[in-house]
C-alpha cells in the first residue's frame, strides 16, 4: 500500500468515526441520562449490573465492568458488575451441553435478581442467547437496557415499558464498536457523577 493510498484510509476511517459519533449523539445522547439513572437505582439499593455480548462486543461489556468494578476517571468504592461472557469455563461447558441460546439466560437466572439490571450489547451477529437472556432478566424482575448497532432489531419488541434500548443507525460491527466505547465512556461518567459527585 502506498503512503498516500495509506493516508487516504486513515482520513476515511477517522471522518467516518466522527461522522457515527456525530449521529449518535444526537439519536441517542438524549437518552443516556435516564440510562444511567437506571444503573445507579440498581447500585444504590445493594443490587447489580449484569452484561452480556457476543463476539467482539464481549471485549466491551468486560471494559465497562472493569470500569465499574476499578475505576473510570476518579478513584471510589467499587461498583458490582459482572460480565457474563468472562467465564470462558461456564460459556464452554454450557455450549459443549448444546445449549448455545442459553450461555447467558442460564447464569442470569442463576445470579440476577429482582433489582439488577442486565445491560445487553447487540451487534449485528447471532442474537438468540440475548433475547433468552433478556427474558430470564424479565423472569427475574431485572430491568433491561441494550445497546444496538442497529434499529428496529427482534430484541426491540421483547422490551419492557421501563426498559431501555439505545440504537445506532444501522452500522456495521466495526464502525458500531468505535461509537459503542464512546457511550460507554459517557455512561461510567455519569454513574460517577450521580453517585460520587464530582
């Protein structure tokens, strides 16, 4: 690849991220805050966050439980979040029992109550062990926010009217990934806020 030829990449790729993030904030940066407020009703009653994605989006739920669990920008107690795609041991052994669609619902059932709030990462790949998952939040009185690389997915029409669903405008799994850590980034800022000041 040439210099010039590598140049031009690197430019479309950044005007692209920028022009995502862009969108984004405008169609779902005015939903954020009363995403938060879900999460932080979860932590300040002794209860948690469970996550749950697959593929590369698994990568994103683990950032933002160690973000929730060390610390984001400022030093504080840590906050319970669990990402369920980490146990590679439990994700096997309940695949290896043919029972892909239930790798999450499963230990959602095992270890959400009535309280948590599980946090879904949708991309556009295999979504039938997220909607079993949301369902077994559901079963367990757990509240449910999903963040979509695209609109109008099947996950969409599982939601509660006290749920959240926060959907990008139809974007493939490598631009989704750029502007899913950017809301991320927002929501641990405004968990902080809300609970620690600051």
């Amino acid at each position: 690849m040439t210099e010039q030829s590598a140049d031009s990449l690197i430019n479309a790729m950044f005007a692209e991220h920028m022009e995502n993030a862009a969108h984004a904030a405008a169609e779902v940066g005015p939903a954020l805050d009363a995403v938060a407020d879900t999460l932080v009703a979860s932590l300040l009653t002794d209860a948690k966050i469970l996550m749950c994605a697959n593929g590369a989006a698994n990568c994103l739920t683990q950032y933002f439980c160690t973000n929730l669990l060390n610390r984001f920008d400022q030093d504080r107690p840590a906050l319970p979040a669990i990402n369920l795609g980490a146990d590679a041991t439990t994700f096997s052994a309940i695949c290896r029992d043919n029972r892909f669609n239930e790798t999450f619902s499963r230990q959602v059932r095992a270890l959400g109550k009535d309280g948590d709030t599980l946090f879904v990462l949708v991309d556009d790949g295999h979504k039938a062990n997220l909607i079993q998952a949301i369902q077994a939040a559901h079963d367990r009185g757990m509240k449910v926010v999903v963040l979509s690389a695209r609109e109008k997915t099947d996950v969409t029409s599982l939601l509660h009217p006290d749920d959240h669903e926060l959907a990008l405008h139809d974007l493939g799994n490598a631009q989704a990934i750029g502007v899913f850590v950017l809301i991320m980034n927002a929501l641990c800022a405004l968990v902080d806020q809300k609970i620690f000041g600051g």
